[in-house]
C-alpha cells in the first residue's frame, strides 16, 4: 500500500528529530501531510530600487499559542538589507485577517508580485494548518498589500477554499496554501496566484493534491475566473492517484517565450511505472485566457530523452526553480531530486534541467546536477539532500541565470547536517562547472559558524537588496541556535558582483539582530521560508522576453 503522506511526513520530521523542534515535534506528528518546506518567490514593497526580504518564522508563537507563525520584513537599502523599519506580521497583528491558533503556521510560503497592479508589490503568505470550520489543517492564504510606507493590513485578503467563489471544498488536511507561485497567467499587466493544496483528496483518492489560481485584478486578487486543476482535469496530463501530492511545490516562467506566465507543478508522490514516489512535474502554458491545459506536459525521469532513470523515493519536482539559465529568451526549469541515489550513495540528490524553447519546455540538451558530476564542487554524500530547495537570478549580471542548490543536510568537515548551498553559473550552452561555488557557514569570511543541525541553505530567496544591479542570496538557517537559544534560526545574505556571490559584506540576521522585531525564541525556525524580488522587475512580472 502507498504512504507518501506519511513518508513525506517522517521525511520533514527528520528535522525535528535532530533534537531542535522538540517542542513542535508532538504537534507536528499530528500534522498529516506537513511535509517539506518549498522554496519562496520574491519582494519589493516601496518604491525604490531595492529588494525587500521577507523571512517565515514557521513556529513563532504568539501570545504563548504555540506554532502560530509569523514573518519579518527587513527592508533593502543601498548598505543592502537593513533593520530599518522592519516589520513583523502574524494573524494577531492589528487588521490582519483570520487569529493566531495553535500550528497555523503562518508564513510556512510565501510569494510575492503586484497583484493589483499599482506598482507596489504585495505579499501571500501560505498558512497550510489554519482551520476552515471545523476542517482541520485545510489551510489558507494571507494577502498584505504594498504601499509607499511598504506593507499593510489596508485591503488585506484570507483565502480558502471555503471563500466565496473558490474552486474546491475546504476539507481536513488539505493544506491549502502549503507551496506558492506568482506570475502574469494571462498577461493583464497583473500578477496571479498558484496555491499548492497537496492534501487535497480527489474523488476516492487521498492526497492526490491540487492547484487553485486565483487572478489579479486593479482591486487586488479576485475570486472570478479562479481555477482548480489537478492531473485528468481538464486535459491535464496523467491521472489523480492516491499520494500524489500535486503543488507540493510551484515555479512559474515564461518556457515557450509567448509573453505568458506558465506553471510548474510538483508531483512529487507521482509514481512512475513500478517505482513508487519517483516523482515528476506537470506544465501548464499562460495565455489570454489564463493557465490552459492545451499543449500540457508531464515530466518525470523516464520521460523520453531526460537525463537518469525514475527510482522509488526520489521525489523528482520536491522543489523547483525556473529562469534563463542560458539566456536564449525562455524560462527553464531546474526540478529538484533530493532524494536521488548518486551511484551507492544513498540520498545524495540531484537537479534535473530542462530547456525552454518555442514549444515549451524540452529534453533537448537536459542535463542532470549532484556534487560527483566532473568539476561541481565538494563530494555526493549520504543524506546530503542536494536539491531540496532552489533558486534562479543572475547573481554576476552577465544575462544568465544562476542556479542556486540547497543541500541543508550537507555535512561541513565532521559538523553533521550543517548545510551548505552549490551555485552553477549561466552561460550561452546553460549552466557550467565554470566558476561554481559551494558555500557555508565555514565559508572564508561568512558570518558565523557551522554548526550541527544548522540546514543551511534549507531555504532559499534571490534578489537584488542593494540595488546595485547584481542579484543577491538569501540562505534560511531554521536550525540556528541564536546564543544559547536551539533552533531559533537564522538567515544568510551573500552579496552578488561581476565575479558572481562574494563574502564581502555578507550578513546574519536573526530575531535578535539590532532593532530587528520580536525576540529569538528556541524552535523559532527563523529563516524556514523566505522571499525576495528578482533583481529586474520586467523578468519577473509579466514576464515577457526581454529584447
């Protein structure tokens, strides 16, 4: 019998285990369906040329509720990101829609795009564990508006499946919210939402998962035109199946260069022939209309021409991450295989990339990434995970993308589970060994130090905080014990130059950091979600090809 969920559950408690969550550990064992932390989107919330960082505290309690959630908001400045009217936001905050409850988890994702198109950026924060009614953990969304003094509770938004006009009931465990993506679906000038709701049941079959799309408008996100898809929807490709879990994660790009956001959908339980949980990713294309199932694709690693072959437990599309890695004008898709077995190793990981072309997405010139390939830095070792999260952006502005590689169960040395990230760089034959780079907290001249279940790099954002023209990396270290205080986490900031991520004036921000709100406090998990904006506002909304 299949048990993802439960996998993808003892995967995520793997964290706790390591001696940092305890005290959400019991509640997380309740969980159904918690599962990994995706990757977050990206922010700009005043107008000024810098990026905003936005950080997820998955288990910030407020008002001693435990696990409520919440996220802080430090804004970019020409220094880079700054304490400076920094922000904190949970459900309890004056204005906000919905009450701080007990394993909410509130800002568990976050995206971020100009949902109504005033040139300010706005935030959607994910609360998978908010209950419906009496449904528990069927999730919901959290929308902040952008203004010039930056984010507000004016006009904020809570979306769920019970909300009126929303495709779908809202149910127990269907964490709704779980994973989110921005981009401009139907080119409107408005930027849309993707919502993961991987829990969700489809006809007899449990966790199949689903997406909901809800469009922009001048008044912000709008119920009218919303979408439910999921596999056999529509024309969707392949079928629902029990433990599927579709939208456990999301990307959006432009693939087939039509001016049109499309989407990328994990489907991480997917089996693949008789390999349970291999994996694999969906694709739906923008258009006038919005995401239409014409022309849809389903890639997995028996797809014809893809690099490997599908094994049991890899979980191809856990994470995803799409940009112009070889700056041809189309969006391409890195899809993460954390769980991919390198030769013997076990668990090593592995990033699978496809090519965007005028038809789309394609398996011409593919290529698969782990740390044994010729040339990438450091070794594939047991459990490393490489692959769990992701993320694009041009860190050396040389009209490449970048790829950034978590791998937050990297040992350093003898220092278990500290974490560390790979950047490949972007070049006109796509991504090189050339100049790649393997980063830590034992990194020369990073602020401060590796240490046992840190998971460095579990979380990943990419924009440009300082408005030099060079993308920026922010690292979530959820596991960081901040003084004395376990597992209040903590975030990284590597700055970019014309010779890609550099140490120089990097950062390490925590809840204790001067002027920073809130306090650290043990089993935080600071850093466990984070978001930025791209560096070039007209890559990431509406996303049409640059000439």
């Amino acid at each position: 019998m299949k048990t993802t969920r439960l996998r993808l559950m003892l995967l995520a408690l793997l964290f706790a285990l390591s001696g940092v969550a305890d005290d959400a550990l019991s509640g997380l064992a309740n969980e159904a369906g918690a599962g990994s932390p995706p990757r977050g989107g990206g922010a700009n919330y005043g107008a000024d040329p810098y990026s905003d960082l936005v950080v997820g505290v998955r288990y910030e309690e407020v008002a001693a509720i435990v696990a409520t959630g919440a996220a802080n908001v430090l804004y970019g400045s020409a220094g880079g990101a700054q304490a400076e009217d920094n922000q904190f936001w949970h459900q309890d905050s004056a204005n906000v829609e919905g009450v701080a409850e007990e394993f909410d988890e509130f800002g568990f994702s976050l995206a971020v795009g100009d949902f109504n198109g005033d040139g300010y950026a706005d935030l959607a924060i994910g609360v998978p564990g908010e209950d419906v009614g009496g449904d528990i953990d069927a999730g919901a969304v959290n929308i902040l508006y952008g203004a010039a003094g930056g984010l507000s509770a004016d006009g904020d938004q809570r979306w769920h499946q019970g909300s009126a006009g929303i495709e779908g009931s809202a149910e127990a465990n269907d964490h709704f919210g779980h994973s989110l993506a921005v981009g401009d679906f139907n080119g409107d000038g408005y930027a849309d939402l993707a919502i993961g709701v991987p829990g969700e049941d489809v006809g007899a079959n449990i966790d199949a998962g689903t997406v909901n799309v809800l469009y922009g408008t001048a008044v912000g996100l709008s119920a009218d035109g919303d979408q439910l898809w999921g596999q056999g929807s529509h024309g969707v490709a392949d079928t629902a199946e029990a433990g599927d879990v579709l939208g456990f994660s999301l990307a959006t790009g432009d693939f087939n260069g039509h001016g049109y956001a499309d989407l990328a959908i994990g489907v991480p339980g997917e089996d693949v022939g008789d390999s349970i949980d291999a994996g694999a990713v969906n694709v739906l294309y923008g258009t006038a209309a919005g995401l239409s199932a014409a022309g849809n694709h389903i890639w997995h690693q028996d797809s014809p021409g893809v690099e490997d072959t599908a094994e049991a437990s890899d979980f191809f599309g856990l994470s995803l991450a799409a940009g112009d890695l070889n700056g041809d004008g189309y969006a391409d898709l890195a899809s993460g295989v954390p769980l991919e077995d390198v030769g013997t190793i076990a668990e090593a990981g592995a990033v699978n990339v496809l090519y965007g072309t005028a038809a789309g997405l394609s398996a011409a010139g593919n290529h698969i990434w782990h740390q044994d390939i010729a040339g990438v830095e450091d070794a594939a070792e047991a459990s490393d995970w490489f692959g769990h999260s992701l993320a694009a952006s041009d860190f050396n502005d040389d009209d490449h993308a970048d790829l950034v590689i978590g791998a937050p169960l990297e040992d350093v040395e003898t220092i278990a589970e500290a974490g560390a990230v790979n950047a490949l760089y972007g070049t006109a034959g796509g991504l090189s060994v050339n100049g790649n780079q393997f980063w830590s907290q034992d990194s020369p001249g990073v602020e401060d130090a590796a240490e046992a279940s840190d998971w460095f790099g579990l979380s990943l954002a990419t924009g440009d905080l300082d408005g030099d023209g060079y993308a920026d990396l922010a690292s979530g270290v959820p596991g960081e014990d901040v003084a004395a205080i376990n597992g209040a986490g903590a975030v990284n900031v590597l700055y970019g130059t014309a010779g890609g991520l550099s140490a120089n004036r990097n950062q390490f921000w925590s809840q204790d950091s001067p002027g920073v709100e809130d306090a650290a406090e043990a089993s935080d998990w600071f850093g466990h979600s984070l978001a930025m904006l791209p560096p070039h506002f007209d890559l990431y909304l509406p996303l049409v090809r640059r000439p």
